[in-house]
C-alpha cells in the first residue's frame, strides 16, 4: 500500500488503492474537481470544446465527443506525475482506473 515513505516509487494501482479505492462515484468526481486546475485536458490538441465540463479523464472516463486523436499531454501533466500514470489519450481510452489491473 502507498505510503509517504515510498510515493515516489509506487504504482498507480497501489496510489489509487491508498486514496481513492474505496471512495463512491460521487467522491471521486469531487476529488477530480480539486484537482481541475492542474488538469492539462483543455490545452490538448486532442481536445474539443464542446462545453463538456467534465474533464480530467485519466479519472473520469473516456469523453463521449472526442473520437479523433491528435497529439496527446498526458505524459507532461501534473496529475500524470503524482499518481503514476502510465497510459495516454484518456479522453479516448478510458480512466486509469479501465486502463490498469486494477
């Protein structure tokens, strides 16, 4: 399990087992919401406004407009960095959570 000692090292799978595992949908979709600001969805090139509110998809799923990809910044994302991510495209893909062995 993920701890202070070794976050910096530790899987996706184990960071979202300590902080998320056993949140409701509602709780998840709150703490996606506190971290919005450092969400880099809106700046991709894959992205299109289409007044969908519901961004950071490496948490929330895979967005029901966007089908096309163009150039992914998941990798250069704050978000990506904390918690380990290692996949791409989520607004295409699906969250992490669809993506991993979780």
């Amino acid at each position: 399990m993920a701890d202070i000692e070794t976050w910096a090292t530790d899987s996706f799978e184990a960071k979202y087992s300590a902080m998320m595992g056993k949140m409701s949908e509602a709780d998840i979709k709150r703490s996606a919401n506190h971290v919005l600001h450092l969400c880099q969805c809106s700046k991709c090139p894959t992205f299109i406004e289409n007044g969908e509110s519901d961004l950071v998809f490496c948490t929330l799923g895979k967005s029901s407009v966007i089908h096309e990809q163009k150039g992914c910044l998941c990798s250069t994302c704050a978000i990506s960095k904390t918690m380990s991510l290692r996949w791409d495209y989520y607004c295409t893909r699906g969250s992490a959570v669809e993506l991993s062995d979780l």
